[in-house]
C-alpha cells in the first residue's frame, strides 16, 4: 500500500536518494539549510506519534487568530503552518483530523469579519494551476481544431473522388454510345456499299 502524501515539492538527500517532502519549499533556500531541514525532518520522523502530535498542537496554538480561527479551511492553511517541521512530520492521515478539530474549536476571526486575505503562497499556486488549466483548454481547443479541419478535408477529398468516378463513368458511357453509334453507321454503309445481285 502506498505512502499518502502532500506531495508538496520534491528534494534530493545528499545521497542522492529520492525523498517526497511534505511542505513547499522555498526556491531561493541555501542548499545547506535545505540540508538541515532534511535531516531534522528524517529525525523527527523516528519519534513517538504521540510526540509529534503535541509539538503540532503547540504549533496551531503558537499561530495568531488572524491567521487561524474557526473560519479557517484546511484547504487553505496558512503559509507559516504548511512549512513548520511539526506540521511536516506528521502524515496527513493523523495530521488533518487534529487540525480539523483545532479550528472548530479555535477562537472566532478579529473584528472586522472574516480574514479574506489571502497567503501569497496559496494565490501563487492558485494563478499557477489557473494558467496551467488554461494552457490546457487552448491545446485541447487546438487539436481539436486540428481535428476538425483533417476531417472537413478527408469528407472533400472523398467528394472529390465520388465526382471524378461519376465523371469517368459518363465519359465511358458517352464513349460506348459514340462507338455503338460509329460501328451501325460503318455497317450501314457497308450494306450500301454491296453491289445488288443481278437477275
């Protein structure tokens, strides 16, 4: 049975070994500070559950109300969550439902309504996938334009041929009524060209 992940990004161990990472990591990140959250992530990873769990509590509990609150998704955590090593190391099997719970009973959003700004990591990846979809739809638009255009020409081209066919058998037919009408007028002459037997 295979491993859930977030499959957030993708890293490299310093072995070269394929690892999936469970948060997004920054581009402009030194390679050795990508290194020592590797390591750190790995060693979290052999510790109790029971540990991981209460360093993820005190995560959700250390972020500000203006950032989590009972109006919160989880689809849509913020930023400062999604790349803490205790948010990391647990998988989504155990992580989501904690997470669930804490925002239910989280405190309600600062006066003022709901925070409706959104993290720049999250409108990032939103625009991003918008573009690919985007993207996508035009190609798909243009093959089957593609598409389209390769069939009107095989149906004309078809049409084309049935013409020709039909042109070639009304040529033959005139053809056979020019020799049948040739070969009476030859015989007719040939029956006047005989001499009338004498008496």
């Amino acid at each position: 049975m295979s491993r859930r992940y977030d499959s957030r990004t993708t890293i490299f161990s310093p072995e070269g070994r394929l690892y999936q990472v469970e948060y997004a990591l920054d581009p402009h990140v030194k390679d050795k500070d990508r290194e020592k959250w590797y390591r750190e992530h790995i060693n979290r990873l052999k510790m109790p559950q029971a540990t991981l769990k209460a360093d993820l509590a005190a995560a959700l509990k250390a972020l500000p109300v203006s950032v989590l609150n009972n109006k919160s998704s989880i689809a849509r955590l913020p930023s400062q969550l999604l790349v803490d090593i205790r948010y990391i190391s647990l998988p989504p099997a155990v992580r989501d439902p904690l997470i669930k719970t804490f925002i239910q009973t989280a405190e309600p959003a600062p006066e003022g309504g709901e925070v409706t700004e959104e993290d720049e990591a999250t409108k990032k990846a939103r625009d991003a996938k918008q573009r690919r979809e985007a993207a996508l739809r035009n190609h798909e638009e243009r093959v089957a334009e593609q598409k389209r255009q390769q069939q009107r020409s095989l149906e004309m081209g078809k049409a084309r041929l049935r013409e020709e066919e039909r042109e070639i058998e009304r040529a033959m037919q005139v053809g056979k009524q020019g020799l049948h009408a040739q070969l009476a007028t030859m015989q007719k002459k040939t029956v006047e060209d005989e001499p009338e037997p004498q008496e």
